[in-house]
C-alpha cells in the first residue's frame, strides 16, 4: 500500500513511521513530503492509496490544504492529522470530503491503520456511488431524451393529424373535382415544404395521364398537360405502392431531385398520382409518406364524391330537361287535338246554318217557282268547302293519334317486319308522286337523282315509306319558297343510303344532338307556326333502327341533311335494331 505523508514536523513523521512498522515494513510504502508544494507534485506523477495530511503546513495551512490535495487528485482518500486543539477543524475537512481524522498525541498502531483501511473502504464506497451517481445521470439523461424524442414524435403525430384534418376538411368542403385537385397540390405543398407538388388524372388507363395541376414558388398552375407515363414507376402504382426515388437515368423528371409519387386509388383502380419533390440530398420521411397516402385516399373520396355529385346533377338536368319536353309536348298535343276538334265544330255548326238557310230559301223558291223559273240556292256551293275542312282535320287528327300509337308499337317491338326486295327507283317515284303538287302550290324545288345502277335493297318497304314520307313532310314544312328540297340514292359496298336534304335555316349544333328525341323540336320564337308535336322525327329514329339500319343529320352552309342507311344484307342488322328499340337506344 503506497502512503503519501505530508507532515513537516520531524519527530510526527517518524512516529507514523514507526507505528506503521508494527504492521509489516512490506506492507506500507511511505514517501514523505514537507510542504504542499511537493505534495501536489508527487500525486502528479505517482499513485497512492491514501493520503495523510497535516493540515498546518509552511506553505499552506487549514481547509485550503485539503482543496488543494482533493483538486490534484479527486479520487484518492485522505486522512487528516490534527492536534487536539484543531480537532474542530479536523471535523470540518471531513465534512468538506476528507475520509477521516485522527489525532496527532493519540497515535495507536491498530487505530492507525484501521483509520488507514476505513479511508480507502468509505473512498471506494464513495467512488462506487459517485459512479452509480454517474450512471444514473447518464440513464436519466438518456431517459430524457428518449421522453423528448417521444415528445417530438407525440407532437409530430399531432401536428400530422391536425394537418391532415385541415387538408381533408377543405377536400371534403367542395364537390367541384377542380377544386379538391387544387388544394390537394397546394396544402401538401405547403405542408411538406416541398419545391414542387401536381396532380395527374389517368384519361383511360395509368398509361395515359394529364397533369392537372401543379404547385411550385407559390404559384397554382392549371396546366392539362399529357404526360407520357413511365412503365418502370407506374407500373407499381397500380398495386397502391408508393414510389420515392432519384430520377439520375429518367429523362421524363427534373434531375437532382427526390421525388415522390402516390397514387390516387378509386373504386375501379387507379384514377391519378401526386407527385412530390425535394432536393436529391433529403428524403421523405415515412411521416410524410403515411400523410401523402392518407391526403391521396382522402382525395379519391372526394373526387369520387365530386364525380357522383355530377352525374347526379346532369341526370338531375335530364330530367328537368325532359320534364319540359314533356310539359311541351302536352301542351302541344292538346293543341293539336283541340283544333282539329275546334275546327270540326266549328265546320258542323256552319253546315247545320247551312243547312238551315237551304231549307228557308228551298220554301222561298217553291212559292215563288209558280210565277218563276227554279234556281238552286247558292248557300249549297259553300257547304263543300265546310266538307273539305272536316276531311282535312279529322285526317290530321288521325295521324297524330296513329304517330303515338305507332311509336308505342315499335317501343313494345310488336310492329311487324316483312322483308322484301325493293327497287328504289320506282318506289322512290311512287312516294315522291303525292308530293309533287305539294311543292309546286308552295314554289319549292323537288330534285330527285337515283342511281340508275341501284340493286334491289331488301328492306321493310312498308315502314320505309313512312320514313321517307315523313323525312319529305319535314322537308317541306321548313323548306321556304324557291328553295330546294333534294332526295339522293345510292349504295356503297355493304349499305344503302338515302339523303333527303333541304335548303333552310341551319340547326345549332348543340341541337343536333336532340332532333330524334321525343317530343323535341328545334326552339322557335313562335312555336305554333309549323305545328308538329315533335314525335315525327324520333318516330323515323325509332323505325330506322327497327329494321336494323342508322340516321344522322348535319346542318350547315344553309342545307339541313337526313342520311338514312341500311344494311345490304339486314337480317344480322334486324336483331340489333329491335334490340336497341327494346332497350329506348
């Protein structure tokens, strides 16, 4: 055991020496200094085991001595040597972290030692609690920052729901697609402190996207620009993964950067991607991923719900829209059935007068017939015109009643189909025959040219009378003084067509679309003046498509055409038209 004594009285030093020989000169090594000096400089370059310090020293004195050993070696036991009349300080160096005191005129051997060994015993219980107190603070300090780290962690988590409550709640605050795009690419832009952000929707499958929007130096930019979709990246969105990389060898994306693409994951698959950028030195994090996710499910609901909010709407118009044609077209019928009835009445009670009159003047002539020659009365002359209005109403009022009954028929597909070789060039001569009066009386042009070379056509000649009967009833009725009404026939490898066109006003073409609709006529600022009740036309759709062929109509260049064309070999053709007629097509 290595023992620095620091004494400066001699015969003190010596005595220690003496009493510690007692116990073994082999088993206590002493150097011995005189000042504190030397003492410092001993402990500098030597271990010891314990110190034994006189605290009254030429070149220090008192507690300052203690310091000044403690500081030059913390963790080595010291044991103060005191005389009875400093004992008190002695009490206070042992206080202040000397291990023990003796006396100096009560030096026993046994105690001596034992002082020695209690020393080193309490400085190693000391140091083991100084390392337990170190690691504690270590542990705790540890424990610590694992409570921080979990605290930041609480926070984030907070901070992410909150964010994605606020992103999802102005998603989910509108029903425009455009919109929820827009603040989808803004809010994840701003939220991640991304350099760019956009939107792609997927036109008809994830091969071929459009970039709807994008989100770059705090600017929304509405774009609508193709993309060509990347087999590599794209590919794996169509499992709903997430594709975070660093485009160095894709040519399609911005270099040095990092980028993220999700997936917008709809009902039937996927419907569109966001995509995210950073510089190539940071990544997102799985935090920002799991947001990104969540923000592109929250806004395939939205869309999807936008989606449905439109179709519900455009049906919702679809049947305002046809609500007023039906309105319309009950007025128009009741107009239509009310003046023919009016006219009829009207006729009668002129005939009854008529009649009443003929019978006073026929009394009138046979009194006066004695003395006179006879003479019809004149009134009977105007009865025939009165006849010919009853005709002619009571027929307009049977062709609305058939038109009805006939678009029922063919709606129930109980209209009866008889196929039969027709050459056109007769036949057309044959319908056209009761039209040529027609449009002499009203100045108008009937041009008809039909390829001589026509072959036969198979078709219903019955219901292809009335097609083309009433394609010439509409020709007519807007086709004004000298303009032109043409009828062309010709066929082509595999179908028959027949045009019937006319020189009038042209027809919108946003109207275009509804001229086979029931009920439907061409707007007019005075509904009344050609009559009609908008069942004629979608009563030629109707029988067109029931044997089995098509019609279309263009408008432009002041010419109104109606192309009617069947199948050169129908019978295929037949049941998908009574199909289509089945179905309301």
């Amino acid at each position: 055991m290595k023992i620095l004594l620091v004494e400066d009285n001699r015969a003190d030093a010596e005595l220690l020496q003496e009493v510690l020989s007692d116990f073994g000169e082999d088993k206590f090594t002493f150097a011995h200094v005189w000042r504190i000096s030397e003492a410092l400089k001993q402990l500098a370059k030597t271990e010891f085991d314990v110190v034994l310090l006189d605290l009254s020293l030429p070149d220090s004195w008192g507690l300052e001595t203690l310091m000044q050993v403690q500081n030059q070696a913390p963790t080595i036991p010291v044991v103060v040597l005191t005389g009875s009349q400093d004992e008190e300080q002695a009490i206070e160096a042992v206080r202040k972290g000397a291990q023990d005191y003796l006396l100096k005129g009560q030096l026993v051997g046994a105690l001596l030692v034992r002082a020695i060994h209690h020393a080193i015993e309490r400085n190693r219980t000391l140091e083991a609690l100084r390392r337990s107190e170190e690691r504690f603070q270590t542990l705790a300090a540890e424990l610590d920052l694992q409570v921080q780290e979990r605290t930041r962690q609480l926070q984030r988590a907070l901070e992410k729901e909150a964010m994605l409550n606020r992103i999802t709640e102005k998603l989910r605050d509108s029903l425009d697609e455009r919109q929820i795009l827009q603040t989808a690419v803004r809010e994840l832009a701003l939220a991640l402190e991304s350099d760019y952000c956009n939107a792609a929707l997927y036109q008809t499958s994830p091969q071929v996207g459009t970039v709807c929007y994008e989100y770059t130096h705090n600017k929304l930019s509405d774009l609508g620009e193709a993309i060509r979709q990347v087999p590599e990246i794209y590919g794996r969105l169509l499992h709903q993964d997430c594709v975070q990389f660093c485009p160095i060898f894709l040519n399609e994306f911005p270099q040095g950067m990092t980028i993220l693409v999700t997936p917008i994951f709809g009902e039937s698959g996927a419907i569109g991607n966001l995509c995210l950028c950073k510089p190539a030195h940071e990544k997102f994090s799985l935090t920002e991923i799991g947001l990104v996710q969540q923000v592109a499910s929250q806004c395939a609901i939205a869309v999807r719900q936008a989606r449905l909010y439109q179709a519900s709407l455009a049906q919702v118009q679809e049947l305002e829209r046809l609500n007023r044609l039906k309105d319309d077209f009950l007025s128009t019928v009741s107009h239509e059935l009310r003046t023919p009835i009016a006219n009829i009445k009207m006729a009668v009670q002129i005939l009854e007068m008529v009649e009443q009159k003929r019978q006073q003047e026929s009394s009138s002539v046979t009194t006066s017939s004695e003395g006179r020659g006879s003479k019809p009365p004149h009134s009977l002359d105007r009865a025939e015109g009165y006849f010919k209005i009853l005709r002619e109403e009571c027929d307009r009022e049977i062709r609305l009643i058939d038109s009805i009954l006939e678009l029922q028929r063919l709606e129930a597909a109980i209209e009866p189909v008889s196929f039969t070789p027709v050459l056109i060039q007769q036949w057309v001569g044959n319908v056209v025959a009761p039209f040529i009066q027609k449009v002499q009386k009203t100045q108008q042009i009937l041009d008809v040219d039909i390829d001589p070379a026509l072959p036969p056509v198979l078709c219903d000649s019955d219901i292809l009378q009335r097609i083309l009967t009433e394609l010439l009833e509409n020709a007519c009725k807007y086709t004004p003084a000298q303009g032109t009404i043409k009828i062309r026939a010709h066929c082509d490898r595999s179908r028959f067509h027949l045009q019937v066109s006319n020189s009038s006003l042209e027809i919108p073409p946003s109207e275009l679309t509804h001229v086979f609709d029931k009920f439907y006529r061409v707007p007019s600022s005075d509904p009344w003046k050609h009559g009609g009740t908008g069942l004629g036309l979608a009563l030629v759709r109707k029988q067109t498509e029931y044997i089995g062929g098509q019609i279309k109509v263009t408008s432009a260049f002041g010419e109104t055409c109606f192309t009617l064309e069947l199948p050169l070999s129908p019978l295929h053709s037949l049941t998908e038209g009574c199909e289509s007629v089945n179905t309301g097509s």
